[in-house]
C-alpha cells in the first residue's frame, strides 16, 4: 500500500470533522427505537474505528521519536 499524502490525510480529517458536526448538530426525536438501536450499533463501529486511527497516530508518533 502506497503511503498517504499530507493533502489526503488533511482532506479526511476536514471531512471527518464536517461529519461530525452535522451529527452534533442533529436530534433523533424522528427515529423509531428500533432505528435508534441501529444507530447506536453504527456510532460504536465508528468510535472503534476513531481508536485505530488513533493508534496508527500513536505509533507513528512513537516511530518518529
């Protein structure tokens, strides 16, 4: 796999953090419960997710150091 440019890296974490905030940004009152639970099953797969990037910062971090 070809290393990430600094423009793509940049360009997903504006786009990650524009997601963000239109999610912030919502209410749910509209959703029945069982759309809510999947939902809720989506938002953890994210935040899993969230803490791989993480990681892959961290150790990058450290391989710099």
């Amino acid at each position: 796999m070809a290393a990430s440019t600094r423009v793509e890296i940049i360009e997903a974490f504006d786009a990650s953090d524009d997601a963000q905030d239109r999610l912030c940004a919502l209410t749910f009152a509209a959703m029945t419960t069982p759309e809510l639970m999947r939902l809720m099953e989506r938002e953890e797969r994210r935040e899993r997710r969230e803490r791989s990037v993480r990681h892959a910062l961290i150790n990058q971090l450290a391989a710099q150091a």
